[in-house]
C-alpha cells in the first residue's frame, strides 16, 4: 500500500493510476489464498479513496449464489446485504454481468426496497462493476461514497485486473485442494487394499458407496480410513463377493 502523501486519487492522473493498478495487482496475484487476494484488493482500492467511501468485493458461490461481502467498511457491508435481501439494486445487476450505479441510492425509483438501508449508512452513491475474467463473471465490485464514486471508467481497469487475480489464486487454490484430495484418497485405497486384499478398483468402490451412504465427500470418507486405519461403514468386499 502506498503512503499516503503519493497515494494517486483515482481520479487524478492516469500514469499514477497505471503505476498504482501495475503493483496492486502483482500483490493481488501472490496472495495466498483466494480470502487474502479478495482483502487485499478491497484494503488496497479504499486506501485510494476518500473517507467517506466504503469498499467491497461479493464473490458468487454455488449456484451463482451472492457470497457474504468483504468490505472496506461495515456501511458498505450493510447495503450490499439490504440488495441481496432484497433481491435487487446495483450490486445484483453487477453480479449477473451489467455495470451499475446510481448518484442517489435513497432515492433511486430502480431500487425503492435500498433507500432506507442507503439513507441510514449515508453512503448517497454507488458503482458496481462485474468481475469478469472474460470468459465469466466470479463477483462484483462495488464503491460506495457520501458524495460523489469514482467514474466508472476509473474503477473498471481494476476491476478488469481484480477479476484475474482472484481467478488465478481460485484456480492454484482448487487445483492444491483436487491434489491433496488425490493423495489422501490413494492413501485410503492403499489402506483398504492392505486389509481386504483387493483391487485399487474394489478400493476405491467401498470408498464411493461410503460416500453416497454417508452423504460425505469422498475424500472426507478417505481422510478417516486413513486416520483410524478402518474400512468405513457399509458392505465390505466378502459382501460383493470378492
């Protein structure tokens, strides 16, 4: 995070802006994990904006499910949860891929279901913009302000360079946990082919209906086969006639 006094205003000059979004967005992509690249991205992004503004990034889950919002501040985390209880605003239109925003949230005829939640954090205007990595959406960035958000041609150079950044970490973060859950189900096939004398097929079989048995993951059945050294609950291989 850059100190204060050279902080560029995202509406100041745009090399000072290029400069700030070009070593921004290198820290973004070494984060750790997907959680510590969406905090550093909206920590970094407020740093740059007035105190009346609030920052936060909501990232689709399941089912292209709104997550909960990492916010700069609680105000902005209070109306980004006002859109998606009620089923609409800036936020939700940014999250199904359109940019949006309005100057006068509390009294805004799109959304008249937002203007109390608006009025009572005093947070007046808003741009959303979607995450889109370009080839899918994964979230939303919002910037909400007392007065007046930066343009939406200021914001979206970071949100282009936010979006790839957490799919990056995502993908690097799914691809370590599909290597660890390999390696722990190889471990739970060995176990069960050392016991039963069986095939790594017969293993991994008693390992699935398990699974569907117990309505748990396969790796979380493989995880206590190989913590307890025991064949989990359910049929066992003198049972399928091997």
């Amino acid at each position: 995070m850059l100190p204060t006094t050279t902080r560029p205003h995202l509406l100041g000059s745009r090399p000072d802006l290029d400069d700030w979004l070009a070593a921004a967005a290198a820290r973004w992509h070494a984060a750790d994990d997907a959680g510590a690249a969406v905090r550093a991205v909206v920590t970094d992004l407020a740093a740059l904006l007035p105190a009346d503004a609030g920052v936060s990034v909501v990232l689709r889950g399941a089912g292209h499910r709104p997550r909960d919002p990492v916010a700069s501040c609680d105000r902005a985390a209070t109306v980004d949860a006002a859109q998606v209880a009620g089923g609409s605003g800036p936020l939700l239109e940014a999250l199904g891929g359109t940019p949006a925003g309005s100057a006068d949230l509390a009294g805004d005829p799109r959304w008249p279901q937002l203007a109390c939640a608006a009025a009572a954090t005093g947070l007046r205007s808003a741009t959303c913009l979607p995450l889109d990595t370009g080839r899918e959406v994964i979230g939303a960035l919002s910037v909400y302000a007392a007065g007046e958000v930066p343009e939406r041609t200021a914001l979206g150079p970071v949100a282009a360079h936010a979006a790839l950044a957490l799919r990056s970490v995502q993908r690097i973060e799914h691809l370590a946990v599909a290597l660890a859950s390999r390696d722990v189900i190889g471990q739970a096939k060995g176990v069960l082919m050392e016991r039963y004398r069986i095939t790594a097929d017969a293993a991994f079989g008693i390992l699935v209906r398990a699974s569907q048995d117990t309505h748990r993951k396969v790796r979380d059945v493989a995880a206590l086969v190989t913590e307890t050294g025991e064949a989990p609950a359910g049929p066992r291989p003198a049972d399928d006639g091997r």
